[in-house]
C-alpha cells in the first residue's frame, strides 16, 4: 500500500486545497541565496589578484591556484588537515565504541555517568582550548606537568613540541563523546532478541561484539565518521587560541590557513583560492554523507 | 555473590572511571572557579581547599562580561526563534503534502550545512564590512540563521511526521481547516520535539567559534570570543577566568543534557535514529 | 434519508489503477459492509466516499446529492478510523466534541451532546481521561462517540476491529449490532475479515482488485456465489475446490469425472458446457460427509478436533486435499483411509474462468 501512503495526503496531490510553495519558499529562498551568492564570489576572488593592502586589483585567472599548489604552506596545512582529521577519527571510533558497548551495560550510577561521558561535546570550544592549554597542558602551571615532575619523568611543552597532537587531544576530547553519544543511542536499538537468539547460540561476550554488535554499528559508525570529517575539516578556535597555528606551520590547518592569508595577510585573492581548495574538500565527503542520508530518509 | 552482581559491580567500576576520566577537565576547571588565584595557580595543585564565591561575584560586577554573556544570549534565542518560525511552514508543507522533489529539496538543504564556512569567509566578511553590519548582533543572528535552519527544519519535519497522519485526517472530517489542524494538533502533539529543535540550535549558535570570533570585535562580541581573548592570560586571573567560563557553558551542557536523545537525530541528519 | 449511490467510480495514482470502475448503492439504513482481501482498494473506496480521497472518475451522491468536490465536513459524514485516530492531548470530552467546537457550538449545548452520546457508549465515567489511560476497546468506542456526536447521515468504518484482541472483537459486534439498532442510521463499513461482513451486514460489497465481484446479502453470497472468488473469500472453512472434467451434457445438468474416477451429476444450467471443458467443483466442508458409498476416496492426513465439530484433511489425490466437516465424536484418525460423499444439489461448478455456472432450478429461496 506504499502508493497509498505516499499520495493519502490532506490535500489532493494536486495541492488543491494547500500550495506548498509559499509554505516553503521562506526557508529555502534565503538559502538558496546562502548557498550561491558568497561562494560564486569567492570563485571571483580566486581568480584576482586582490589584497587589501594593494590598490591594484587585477584579474589573473589561475595564477593564485597554482601560487597555492606549489606553496609548501598549503602542502603542510592539508597534511596537517588530515593528520588532525584521521586522527581524531580514529581516537573517536576506537573510544567510542568502547564506551558505547560500556554505557550500554546495567550499572549503579549509569545515567549520572553517562552524562558525564557526553558532557566535553556541549562545552564551547574556546573554553576547551583554555581548560587543556592552562590548567592541563601547561608546562609550569598545568596539571600534567604537575604529575610528570612528581614521578621525575620531566616536563613536556605540549604546544611547543606536540603542537598538532595537543590540538588534537583537544578535539578528540571533545568529539569522542559526540561518537560516544550517537554510537550508543545505535546500540540501544539492536534488536534484544537477536541478542538473545545469540546467546542461546553460546555467543561470549567478545564474538557477540564482532558478530552482532559491530555489523550493526556499521552504518552509524559510517556516519558519524562523515559527519566528524565535514566538522574536523573546519577546526579553528582550537588552533586559534592555543598555538596561533605556530610553531611556524605546525599546527595549521587549512581553515586556519586560509583564516591567515585573508585576514591577518589581507591577501584576498590568495585566501580565496585556498577557500575553494577547502569546499572541493568537503564536498567530496559531503556526496557520500548526502548518498548515506538520502537511504535513511527511504 | 551472584555472577550477574559481581559484573555489574565490575561495570560500574569501567563505567565510572571512563566517565571520571573524560569529564576531569570540566571537574577541574569548576575547581578552579571556587579557588582564590593564588590556590588556582598553586604547585602543588591543590584538590581541597576552602572554596569561595569571589571569582563569580566579580565576574557578575564587570559590566562587559554582562554584555557579552547578553550578546551570546541575544543571537542564540533569536537566531533559533527565526530559524523555527521560517521552518515551521516549509516542515508542514513538506510532512504533510509532500511531492516527488520533497527528498532532494530535504538533501539539498542540508549539503548546504556542509560547506566550510572558510569558503565564504572571504566575501561574507567583505559584504558584512560594506553593509556596516561587522560587529553587530544582526550579522551573527543571520548567518547562524542560514547556518541552522536546514537542521532545523529537517528536525521539525521529522517530527511531524511522527503524529499519525489520520489523527488530522480525523480533524479534517471533523471540519477543521488546515491552519486549524496545525495550532489545534500538529504544534501541541510536535511540541516536545519542537523544544529539543529549540535547544539544539541555541546550543549550535551559542558554541559556535568561527563566525563569531572573525565577525566580531567589540560590541557583539559574544562569550565564544570573549573567552578566546584570553589565550594567553597571566596566571593571576586563572580563577576568574574559569569561573566565567563556567558560567558560561553550564547552561548550554545543561541543555545538551535534557535533549539527547533528540540530538541524535538532528546531528546524524536523521541517519542514526 | 441517507442514500449513497457510487457510479462508475475509479481512482488512479499515477498510472496505477487502484479501483477499477465501482457501482454500488446503500440505501437509508442500511448496513452495508465492503469486504476483501488485503490490498484490494476497500480503505481507498472508503476515503474516497469521505472525501480524503481524491475521485479520479465517476461519481459519489449522497441524497442524490454529488459530493465529488464537497470537503468532508460538508457531506454528513463522520468516520472511525482504524486506529481510532483520537487526539492524543485531548480528554474524551474534547475529543468527542472536537467537531462541535470547530462548528461553534456554544459549550453548554456541546456538553449535553457529548454526554448523552457517551451514555450511549457508556463512557460517561471515563470523559475526563486522555486517550492515553484508556484500554483499547475504551478507545474505540471514544472514536465511535467522536462519529455519534456529530450526528451525520452515514457512518463510515475503516476496519474498527482490527487492532482488538480476539475476544474483544467478539465482544465489540455484538455491541456495533446493538448500537446500530439504537443509532438507525446508514453504515458503510470496511474489514477484512468475511466473519465479520457475515454476521453484521444487511449487505456485502466483495471487492478484489479494485472490482466489485458480487453484491448481496450475506446468505445469498454464501448459497449463490458468482464466481470462484467469491465462493473461496465468503465462509469458514474455506470452500474446497478440486479440478474436475466434464463428461457428458443434459437437460439433467453436467456430468463431471471426480478425481479418483466416479461420476457425478450436477444439476447446472449446462447450456455453455461442453464435454471436456475442464471445470472447477466446489463444495463446502459441512456438505461433505464421511460414508462408506462415497463417490471420493482418500487419505486422512489431520484431524482437528474442535469438541462439536470435527474437521477432516483429507487428501483424495496428490493434488486435490479436501476438508469435511464431521460430528465432535467421529472415530477417525490420522492415516484413515475414508470414503466422502457429496450431495450434487450442494454442489458448485465453475468454468475455467472463474464464472460460476448457474444452478438449475432457480436459485434456492432467500431467508
């Protein structure tokens, strides 16, 4: 009966007694405007030669992509765009998972703990960057240094010597809940009699996880792992308040790249073809994200 | 001890410690709040002490973080109250009398969540800069807008359709006209999911730190970027500086708190349920 | 008055025809149930009479009256939905007075409407409560006082009794017969399930793939059904049906090989038969009975025994099983072999397209 279904609506589909599109055109008209208006810009920009400190403006087609493509700044920034992206990926699968499996056992305390679990997600980013870089990280102040010097293994200068591993830890502690928070509600919806049907087929606990368990999370791990990418792929108040992308170019990403050249260089044109590298970027995930939703909403 | 017992109990031990360790950070700097600085900054650091109330009293009495904690509450509440009233029709239009383009138009709209917000910086700020609107709470509140209403949308469409079509089928034979049928039923039945819609965007639009940190200076600096101007602060006001911070997130985790489950749903884009 | 007239009545989605080309007519007060099986277009040809449906061919008069384009407050109407549909945030009271509020009944008249239609039901206790503190046979009814209020002109039902346990549902007839006695209005009611149309129709609509395969009361689709279709949806035990050829042809009817051999007569009007066609006998379960000069021979391969009633599985060749309804006290076991017997008056034949062939004689009288 799905054609029942799909045409049982209100009105005749013919919208005789409601017309959609000025029910619609609100939302998607100023998004439409959102979606192609700055960005077709930005494309303009890429291809002049423009910079706010510079009074001629001129049109220099792709001069500024292939400045980009040989500039080792760029090479560094997606490397380091990357590492920071599969890094903290990997930290929130593997984490995620676990405490996923872990939050979904009975214990005493289980709602309070799984509150805390969740809560680093909810916290501003500024604030997590200032919680790890003072009060943590801090080579004199900080807590690890305080706990590293007790057991006379030294200091480490976490933003000096790691600098792109701090910022990772710090994104990774706020986006393993995240994974931990959507891994878990998909948990909680595998069928318990299939379980069950496991267990009276002698199933342990560890085959239960690879048999049941992750084949099930599979297309939840799937998708929190696109939509981290398309979130990781824009980190910046993190790099920003912590190393300023330094030492050199160690911990920049291409977001703050970009961030850099436009704003703090006021190299316009520059900034723009950079801007243009990070939305082909994203689009490549965000095909496979959109396929992947697209099933869902079936 | 019954096995069963003896594993929870193991469990709870796993539980806790994950959930200890993760959330230290938060722990600590909620300690700090209630130090004096000299404790905050102290070696060795000092886990008990005699808490006082003095940081959060003197963040309270600096006029400008009121104003920023204003701003912050000011973008987010509109930016969400604007977001939901423009989503509201197109949701019901596309619940409840949808087409063969509904799916594309619902997936487009949300590919246009995906795109870096550092592609548009570039003409976004230069647009913003010739409309005088750099600095204003109005530029934050539209682009958070334009940043929130596809998940907005998508989240109260959801919900929508999850109040049985012939619950205003019934309505309908009982003689109600469409717009009747959506104050009458569909918003009073679709409202707990309209809430966590609400929560959700106040939540995007409150920790939200690159439009806010590069649109603004001054005046409409909201707590995101209050809070990044302190990157590099001198151990003397650590104290201070996480007593706001703490108030500033402990309304948004809070919030995160009540709508879980509903999260799930709006940041998978439906995906996970 | 409250007549309902369809003509000629089709609904496409697209290019798929749901309902081919409806005829139909219920006359004042009477209680006319649309049965068939799943998928068959009875909900859509319900809608459709409400006006949730769009008609893409033919009319529907209510009172002589076309409501084709009428929205479906304005055609006298009200439904109960399968899943009662009742509005969750609502108490019983308001539910039940939605529709008056909406029209702008002023309250007080709204409340002695309500009431008294929830005496009916006997809901009076339960008007404050919401849908959600009710059991569902409660609910059901807070959806028929939903209808009663409004006092319309034709009730119409979508499968109330699907979502109830089997006991309730047995229970809820009986009360919808009694309720329809008190209410005399005219009813339009949809199910699946050919109990149901049995015992409570004045009428039944047999619907299959969107087509009307036969209309009439409940006896006369049982005694005479018009073709195979019909004959295997009415009754229970489904009729059996075993692939017979005919031999010879008379005045007296068709003489038709069984299978295992013997030869029967039917008396049908053998007009269009000719030797060899190959036809279909039917025969219902209590017209078969166990006796040892029985034409059909055959294995029994399960017995269930129902304490009044015995049903016998008997399989007369490879391909034809039978089922013969027995006293509760037969001493027949599984592996039995057993001789059936079958009168040829009680006898139904069918041509090879389904049609069935008329019974001469006339039909038997109507009761």
């Amino acid at each position: 009966m799905a054609n029942v279904a799909q045409s049982g609506t209100l009105a005749s589909r013919r919208g005789r007694e409601v017309k959609t599109a000025p029910l619609i055109a609100p939302a998607v008209v100023p998004l439409i405007f959102w979606a192609f208006v700055p960005l077709l810009v930005t494309l303009w920009f890429s291809l002049l030669h423009y910079n706010l400190l510079d009074p001629v403006t001129r049109f220099v087609g792709f001069d500024n992509y292939s400045y980009l493509l040989t500039d080792p700044s760029l090479l560094d920034a997606l490397w380091n765009t990357l590492a920071l992206v599969v890094g903290v990926l990997a930290a929130s699968i593997v984490f995620g998972c676990l405490f996923a499996v872990l939050f979904d056992q009975d214990f005493y305390g289980r709602s309070v703990a799984r509150l805390l679990i969740i809560a680093p997600f909810f916290v501003m980013p500024t604030v997590s960057a200032l919680i790890w870089k003072n009060l943590l990280m801090h080579p004199v102040n900080g807590l690890i240094a305080y706990i590293t010097r007790s057991l006379h293994l030294g200091v480490i200068d976490w933003f000096g010597a790691w600098p792109l591993t701090s910022v990772g830890v710090i994104v990774a502690w706020q986006w393993v809940p995240f994974a931990t928070l959507i891994l878990l509600t998909a948990i909680q919806s595998l069928d318990r009699e299939q379980v069950e049907a496991a267990r009276m087929d002698g199933a342990k606990p560890v085959s239960m996880f690879f048999f049941i368990v992750l084949p099930h999370l599979a297309r939840p791990i799937t998708v929190v792992i696109m939509i981290e990418t398309i979130f990781l792929l824009s980190v910046f108040a993190e790099i920003l308040v912590t190393t300023n992308g330094g030492p050199g170019d160690a911990s920049t990403n291409l977001t703050y790249l970009v961030y850099k050249t436009a704003l703090l260089d006021f190299d316009v044109g520059g900034g723009s073809a950079g801007g243009i590298v990070a939305v082909i970027l994203a689009n490549v995930v965000a095909i496979f994200l959109l396929r992947t939703v697209a099933r869902s909403l079936d | 001890m019954r096995p069963r017992t003896k594993r929870k109990i193991r469990m709870t031990f796993l539980g806790w410690a994950a959930a200890l360790v993760v959330a230290f950070p938060i722990f600590w700097m909620t300690l700090a709040a209630f130090k004096t600085e000299i404790v905050a900054v102290s070696t060795p650091p000092q886990l008990f002490f005699s808490p006082t109330l003095q940081n959060f009293a003197e963040v309270q009495s600096r006029g400008d973080y009121l104003i920023f904690a204003g701003n912050s509450i000011v973008i987010s509440a509109s930016a969400t109250l604007i977001a939901i009233l423009l989503a509201l029709p197109a949701a019901y239009a596309m619940a409840f009398h949808p087409t063969n383009r509904t799916k594309d138009l619902l997936l487009w709209m949300l590919s246009t969540k995906m795109m870096p917000a550092v592609g548009v910086l570039i003409p976004i700020y230069l647009i913003y800069k010739g409309l005088h609107l750099l600095d204003t709470v109005y530029g934050l509140i539209i682009i958070y807008i334009l940043m929130n209403l596809p998940i907005v949308a998508w989240m109260i469409y959801s919900f929508f359709r999850e109040v049985p079509k012939e619950i205003l089928e019934a309505a309908r034979m009982d003689g109600a006209r469409p717009l009747q049928q959506v104050t009458l039923l569909l918003v009073p039945l679709a409202l707990p999911g309209i809430a966590s819609t609400a929560l959700l965007s106040i939540i995007l639009c409150w920790n939200e730190a690159f439009w806010s940190i590069n649109l603004t200076a001054t005046q409409a600096r909201p707590l995101t970027a209050f809070i990044a101007s302190f990157s590099s602060p001198e151990g003397l006001f650590w104290a201070k500086l996480s007593a706001a911070s703490l108030l500033a997130i402990a309304p948004i985790v809070i919030f995160g708190f009540m709508t879980q489950r509903q999260l799930v749903r709006g940041l998978t884009f439906g995906a996970v349920k | 008055m409250a007549h309902v007239q369809l003509t000629n009545v089709k609904k496409s989605f697209g290019a798929l025809e749901i309902i081919k080309g409806v005829d139909l007519e219920v006359k004042d007060r009477e209680f006319v149930v649309i049965v068939g099986p799943s998928g068959c277009g009875k909900s859509t040809l319900l809608r459709m009479i409400a006006g949730l449906e769009e008609i893409t061919a033919g009319d529907v008069l209510i009172d002589g009256v076309r409501v084709n384009d009428v929205p479906p407050d304005a055609r006298g109407l009200a439904m109960v939905f399968q899943s009662y549909a009742l509005y969750p945030h609502m108490s019983v009271a308001d539910n039940m007075g939605f529709a008056l509020r909406l029209a702008g009944v002023p309250r007080q008249e709204r409340g002695a409407k309500v009431l008294a239609a929830a005496k009916i039901l006997q809901l009076d206790p339960l008007l404050e409560r919401k849908p959600g503190q009710l059991s569902g046979g409660q609910r059901q009814r807070v959806a028929i006082g939903r209808a009663i209020v409004r006092s319309p002109k034709v009730f119409l039902f979508d499968e109330p009794l699907s979502n109830l346990d089997a006991a309730l549902r047995v229970q809820m007839r009986v009360e919808l017969a009694k309720l329809r006695r008190d209410l005399k209005a005219t009813v339009i009611y949809v199910t699946h399930d050919q109990v149901e149309a049995m015992t409570m129709a004045d009428r039944i609509v047999v619907l299959n793939q969107g087509r009307v395969e036969q209309v009439g009361s409940p006896l006369e689709l049982y005694r005479q059904p018009v073709n195979r279709f019909v004959a295997g949806f009415i009754g229970s035990p489904t009729m059996n049906f075993v692939d017979v050829t005919a031999t010879a042809v008379s005045d007296q009817g068709a003489a038709v090989q069984l299978p295992g051999g013997a030869v029967m007569t039917i008396p049908v009007a053998s007009a269009n038969v000719s030797v060899g066609d190959k036809l279909t006998l039917g025969a219902r379960a209590e017209h078969l009975k166990v006796a040892p000069s029985g034409p059909l021979r055959g294995q029994v391969l399960v017995v269930e025994r129902l304490g009044g009633l015995t049903y016998l599985y008997v399989q007369l060749t490879p391909a034809d099983l039978v089922i013969v309804q027995a006293e509760g006290d037969l001493s027949v076991k599984v592996r039995d072999v057993v001789a059936v017997a079958l009168e040829p008056r009680s006898a139904h034949l069918f041509r090879s397209d389904g049609a069935a062939i008329s019974l001469l004689g006339g039909q038997p009288p109507a009761t």
